[in-house]
C-alpha cells in the first residue's frame, strides 16, 4: 500500500470516529494495520488537513470550475 493512501485511510478513521487527525494517530493507524510507511506522509498530511478538515473535503467533492460550454448549433439547411 502505498504512504498516501494508508493516510488517506487513517484520516478518514480518525474523522469519521470524531478524533482530531494528527501525524502521531495516523502513525498508530498505520502501524496497528501492518502496514510500513515513509516517515514524511502522515506530516504532510497532518499538515494540510490542519488548514482543511476531512469533513470540509467530503463535502466539496465533485465541487470544482463551471461546467462546459454547450455543444454548437447543426448547419443549417441550404436550398
């Protein structure tokens, strides 16, 4: 498993259990689950999740710039 997605899955633990998501209970997630990280994911993670909650995120998903432009006219019929 790959460092960001193990994070993923801890602050979505932690968030849905109500906890504070900190690179130190990431870690305990992590390591509780057998799995073995770079050290640096849960600080980068904890990092930016301190600026935008888990919940923030869920909610904005799909949320993102305007939709396209329409699709052009046919031609018109010539005679």
């Amino acid at each position: 498993m790959s460092g960001d997605l193990a994070c993923t899955y801890a602050a979505l633990i932690l968030s849905d259990d109500g906890q504070e998501v900190t690179g130190d209970k990431m870690d305990t997630i992590i390591k509780a689950a057998g799995v073995t990280i770079e050290p640096y994911w849960t600080m980068l993670f904890s990092k930016f999740l301190s600026s935008k909650p888990v919940e923030e995120l869920i909610a904005n998903v799909g949320a993102g710039g305007g939709g396209g432009g329409g699709g052009g006219g046919g031609a018109a019929a010539g005679g």
